[in-house]
C-alpha cells in the first residue's frame, strides 16, 4: 500500500497500489500521514514520495470519495507535506490526476517525466477541491493556467508543466533520487526557516464562507452522485446542476 524506506536523511516513500492505479483510499491516507510522522522521527531532512508501477496517483478512490472523512483525512495529509520540517519533493511519472495533483504541488519540489499528466477532472464528477488547493495552483501557474487546469479539466503533460513552472526539473525516478540526496545535504534549519516564510508568504489561510459553501452545495448535490454513478457505469454523466 504505502511502502516506507529510509536512505540515510531521506525518507522514501511509495505508492502502491497498481491495481487502482495509485488512488488514494482512507488506508493510503493513514499511510502517508505515518509515512510524515516515521520522516519527522527519523530526523530526515528530505521526504522523497513517488508512486509504483508507472503512475504517481490517478486521484481519489471513487469507491470511498463520497464520505466527508476522506475529505479531512486527504487535507491533513496535503498540509502535512506542507508545513513538514523537511524538504518534500514529488517525483512524478505516468498520471497525477486529481488528489495526484494536489500531492504533487503539496511538495515544496516536483521533478516529473515529460510524459507524466497533471489534472483536476473535478468537474467530470461533479465535485470540488479545497479552497487551499484553488489558491496554491494559481500561486504556483499564474490565474490563466490554472483555469484552464480546473475549468476545462484538460490534462497536462510533465514537459509543459515544467514549461510553466509547476515542474522545476525534467527526469526520472534515478534523477529524482539524486536531486534528494543532494537536497538531503543542504543545511536543515536554512530551509526550515526559508519553508517558514515561504508558507507564511502564501496568501489567505482560511477558506471564505462563500467558498466553503460552493464546497458543501456540490458535494451534496444530485450531480456528485451522477457523476460517481457514470464512472463506476464508463458512460457520460448527465448532470443538470443540482
């Protein structure tokens, strides 16, 4: 599931599940959040995350999507890469879609594939993502690009992403390794205090009420339940906006 290896100051850290092409479910959840907790203990100074058998993470498992605790459960991991006392860097190859994106740009680094996807297809399924999410994207690629990730849920290769920035390095898991280790040598408390004015240079921590009730009228809407009921049918959902 989430499988947990230390290399001297980096920790490394694995998504495993091919048969759900890395989806997150409430047990990968769990496994992550540990996977922060056993790097926190261990003294590390990089946690390195990827995922296994060619895909770094397709999203949310659909099959446990719909209970609120998952929602919880993926945000405390999303700001535990965050506000780690540690470099976190994604290496990327094949999908992050979805929760896959909002792993990825939770690093404080990606370096990715030219082949690798990124996207949001949020609105093919008719629900939302955090507000925190919304924000950190249009920091990291401009206001124009990420409307065009979230509105039109198109998906975009690593070479562009690296192109506009939301990657900073070209490469493969053997590079990212490196970059790590390299990362791992740096001095610690320079980029504790740098990922401290760094988080606190990011704008608005708290979702706004008009915002968060977007967020709770979508995923308690007749939509989110077409849309999960069209995934799980391969079809096209029908939605009617209520």
């Amino acid at each position: 599931m989430i499988h947990i290896e230390q290399r001297d100051l980096v920790t490394f850290v694995t998504i495993d599940r091919p048969e759900r092409r890395n989806a997150l479910d409430h047990e990968a959840l769990a496994g992550l959040d540990e996977a922060l907790r056993t790097a926190t203990s261990a003294g590390s100074r990089v946690l390195a995350l990827t995922g296994a058998a060619g895909y770094f993470c397709s999203g949310a498992d659909l099959s446990g999507v719909e209970d609120e605790g998952f929602v919880a459960a993926l945000g405390q991991v999303l700001q535990g890469l965050r506000r780690a006392p540690f470099v976190t860097l994604a290496i990327i190859d094949g999908f992050a879609l979805g929760a896959g994106t909002q792993l990825a740009i939770s690093c404080d680094l990606r370096i990715a594939t030219a082949s690798a996807g990124f996207g949001v297809p949020a609105a093919k399924l008719g629900l939302m993502v955090d507000q925190w999410t919304v924000r950190r994207l249009v920091a990291l690629v401009g206001q124009s690009t990420a409307r065009h990730v979230l509105l039109s849920t198109d998906v975009m290769s690593g070479g562009r992403a690296f192109d506009l920035g939301l990657v900073h390095r070209i490469g493969d898991l053997a590079d990212g390794l490196d970059w790590a280790d390299r990362l791992a040598t740096l001095a610690p408390l320079t980029l504790q205090g740098l990922k401290l004015g760094l988080d606190e240079a990011d704008p608005f921590e708290d979702t706004t009420p008009a915002y968060a009730e977007a967020f709770a009228t979508a995923w308690a809407s007749a939509d989110l339940a077409e849309g999960l009921a069209a995934f799980a049918e391969k079809r096209t959902p029908r939605f009617e906006g209520r």
